[in-house]
C-alpha cells in the first residue's frame, strides 16, 4: 500500500473557453488533472477500499444489480469507509472545477462511484441521462470521470452527443439491455443532432458532464480491467425529489428537504459564482416530461418493432 503525503487540494487553472465549452455542449475534456504518482495513490486506495468492501467490512446499501456484477466491478460512497479515498473526494482540486464549470456559489458532493469494466463478457453501457436516476428536483449535477487507464474505442471510453442536455428529461432506461432504447425515442430533428463525440485519454485525465447529457461507454475488448472513478457533485440548493436511491434511501428526506446534510453531502467548493449557471429547478421540466415521455417511448416501440 502506498502512503500517501499527496496534496490533491492543489487547484489548477479552468479557462473561460472550457467553462463556455460546457455549458454549450454538456461535456469537457480536461487532460493531466492529476499527476502519474497521484493516479497510483488513488488506484492503490481504491483497490484497498474495494477489497474492505468485498470481505464485507464495508457496504454501500445498493445491493445487488446482476448486470452491474457481470460486467463492472463497481463501489458507490467509497469515500465514507476508507480516509486515502475521502482526501481525493473531497478535495479542492476536482470541486473547484466542478464548481467553475457548473457556474455555481458552493458545491456539495452527491456520492463516488468506482467503474472498472472487467474483459470478460464486456458489453456497453447504454446511452443515458444520469439525472433521471437521481432523487433530485434541481438540474445542474455533474460527474467528473477520472481515467485510471488509458481510455480509448477498445477498452471502453465515454462518448457524449453534445447539446444533448438542453433536449428535456427523458425516461429512465434499463440498463444492460441493448435495446437502444433512448436512440429510438428520438424525434426526427434530435436524431440529425445525434453525433457522438468519443473521450478517449491518458490515465488521470477526466471528462465532467451534465447530468442530463447523453453519454456512454462501449464494451472493453481488451484483456485488462478498465478502471475509471467518478465523483458526482451537486450545487448547494439541490434538493430532495422522493424516489429511491441508495444515497438516500437510509436518510428519510420529506420530498423537497435540502440535500445539504454535510455528513453526507458535504461542501467540497465555494466561490463566487459565474456569469452564467447551469442549476435551474427542474420541476417544470418533469411535468413537461410526464406529457412527452409516453410519446417517446410509443415512438421506441415503433421503431423497435419495425
């Protein structure tokens, strides 16, 4: 195990062109975030805190998905069991960005989530919205996607649409079952904007996106595990949508109640705020999709059966 003595508050620059980049498109690429050394401390800190977890000293409450355990092996809330993953979660570094980019005052940490794709029987994980699996009334949480490999078409990069996150919120998708679901539920005018635009990166470069934004990863074909860690971040203001979530579900929260409890949402940037935000309350949003949606997913069947 190597012991860490590596300061990841140390902050780097975000430009307004990659703040721009943004808010246009709901994604950025952001290379050499952190340095060789700091990508083995937290591969090494990850690797201890997946092994507490699979001898069942620790648990994330999530319990069992049989896609998820077939094709990744995967952790939520690493952070809360092991201090060496706690320092690069919580730190300044990956917050300050999230909370530049999002153009927000304070941002608070929603949860961790480890993603390494195993070769074996790797498939792809299907386009989706993140948000909509979330318990949240507001928009404007993000992800930060950190390589702990080098990512490319083989072993199983993002790929995102750009602009996809200003076109509403969409159904909740299964997971894991290669229908192509989403990309069939598009209208005609969606479907000409669809251009997926892949990452591929060296390890300890990252993608942040929108949580509305389209995105996937395809299958690993190489014969090595893809390791990938993503920390996902909410503007303080956020608050509770009553829907079941791992995060959550042990909380109690009346729907509309703040996710503001620092034990587990804790603070992990401040500053002023930007011209421009990307946190709106997105309640509006769900009634309009409530009209939409059932004509999204005739229109999938359709096309699913023609």
């Amino acid at each position: 195990m190597l012991k860490s003595c590596i300061d990841y508050d140390r902050t780097i620059e975000v430009t307004e062109a990659q703040v721009t980049f943004y808010q246009k498109n709901g994604y950025v690429q952001i290379h050499n975030v952190l340095t060789p050394e700091e990508v083995d401390q937290i591969r090494a800190d990850l690797a201890e805190a997946i092994e507490d977890r699979k001898v069942g000293k620790t648990s994330d409450g999530r319990g069992e998905n049989q896609f998820y355990k077939k094709v990744f092996l995967q952790q939520v809330n690493l952070w809360r069991d092991h201090e060496g993953v706690r320092r690069y979660v919580l730190s300044k570094r990956i917050g300050e960005i999230a909370r530049r980019l999002a153009g927000v005052a304070k941002m608070r940490l929603w949860h961790d989530h480890a993603l390494f794709k195993l070769p074996e029987n790797s498939v792809a994980s299907d386009w989706h919205q993140d948000w909509v699996y979330w318990p949240m009334n507001h928009a404007g949480a993000l992800s930060c996607w950190m390589a702990l490999d080098d990512v490319d078409l083989v072993n199983g990069c993002l790929q995102f649409v750009p602009g996809s996150h200003r076109w509403g919120i969409f159904p909740a998708i299964a997971l894991g079952t290669g229908k192509k679901d989403l990309e069939h539920m598009l209208d005609e005018q969606e479907q000409a904007k669809f251009k997926p635009i892949a990452m591929p990166m060296k390890a300890g470069s990252c993608t942040f996106h929108d949580g509305l934004t389209f995105h996937y990863a395809t299958p690993n074909l190489s014969d090595k595990p893809r390791r990938a860690f993503a920390t996902i971040y909410q503007p303080d203001g956020t608050t509770f949508r009553k829907r079941q979530h791992c995060v959550t579900n042990d909380l109690n929260l009346p729907d509309g109640a703040p996710l503001n409890q620092d034990a587990y949402f804790p603070v992990v940037a401040e500053g002023a705020p930007g011209a421009t935000s990307t946190f709106f309350d997105a309640r509006e949003k769900l009634e309009e999709a409530k009209l939409l949606n059932p004509q999204r997913e005739a229109r999938a069947r359709q096309r699913a059966e023609a």
